[in-house]
C-alpha cells in the first residue's frame, strides 16, 4: 500500500538513503545531494557536461553491474524516448536501491489547466527542446510500468504537496491528486 506524504521526493529519498556509492541519474542542479545523509558518496550524471558522469541515458550506460550501491532518477524518465530500455540499465547499475520518480499528469490540477487553457504544462509542446516530455504520464500507467520489474521489492510513496487535503480525507482518489509517484525498488 502506498504511503501518502506531503514531503519531497528529495527528502523520502534522503530517509530512505543509507551509507554507500550514491549515483543521481538526470541530476540537474544536483539538489539532492543536499538531502542524503552523511556516508553517501554522491555523484552526478546528465546529458549536460558539468556533472561527474555526462550520460545519455537513451544509450547504454558506461559503467559495470551493480557499480553503485543507490541509484536515482527523479523525473527523469518521462523525458527519454526509451524510457524501458533507461530503467533496465538503471537496474543493473544498482547494487542495492534504486529510486524512481515519476510525475502524475492526470491530476485534477492539470485536467483543469488543460480544460481552461488547452495545454497540460511547460514539458508538453512541439517546439525544439530537450527537457520536453516524450510521454504523458498518469498514475495507473507508473504503477504499471513498474509492475513489469519481477523478483524485486517496490514500495512508493505518493507525493500530494498541493492536494493533501482532499487525499488525505479521501474527497478525491489518489489518482487525481497525487503529484508525484516516487518508487523505492531493492535488490535483495
């Protein structure tokens, strides 16, 4: 059963994190590194230079089996045209947890913005840009994808920031309100 929290997924990841290789897959500005705890070795990888590792995660990734001992990739699949492919490598780079976050872009939030506006949000256009998302990303779909991964424990937490109220009293069902899926996937 999913937890429902109102925190990050920056900080559940930095609960969950535990002393050991760290690797933040898509990192970005590297903002979590600022959440794991002491006796996590962190480093970076992106398709921009500028980080430890600059990967394209479309491709094959650069590094042996079960290289790092946690793994992350905070919303950082819905932007790759192989999505499947990114999260089998993923997995076999991880030695121990790997944490995935997905968003939820059926929210009551973004069904309004597309009703009143004609557009789900800033990643959803045809324009040239690399940070758009290739996939439109709901609930039902993140738990299936995840379902696919055999003979590993998954546990998620749903992150509701904006919408606690009407998840937590259950006026509306997870998945309207849920911003964001976050899975926590170990390796015995």
């Amino acid at each position: 059963m999913p937890t429902l929290t109102t925190r990050s997924r920056y900080e559940i990841v930095g609960q969950h994190a535990t002393a050991g290789t760290f690797l933040d897959a898509g990192a970005r500005d590297r903002r979590l590194m600022t959440y794991l705890p002491p006796g996590c070795t962190y480093t970076s990888a992106d398709i921009v230079p500028g980080h430890d590792y600059t990967w394209n995660l479309e491709h094959h990734i650069p590094a042996p089996d079960a290289s790092f001992h946690m793994v992350a990739a905070l919303d950082v699949l819905e932007h790759l045209d192989h999505l499947h492919g990114a999260l089998r490598e993923l997995l076999r780079i991880t030695r121990r947890t790997l944490f995935i976050s997905l968003p939820n872009e059926a929210t009551v939030i973004h069904r309004l913005t597309f009703l009143l506006h004609g557009t789900i949000g800033g990643n959803h256009h045809l324009a040239p840009n690399i940070d758009r998302h290739r996939w439109l990303v709901t609930y039902h779909h993140a738990a299936a994808l995840m379902r696919t991964i055999h003979h590993l424990n998954i546990q998620y937490d749903i992150c509701t920031p904006h919408n606690y109220f009407l998840a937590h009293h259950h006026l509306l069902p997870p998945h309207l309100t849920a911003h964001t899926l976050l899975f926590v996937i170990t390796k015995d």
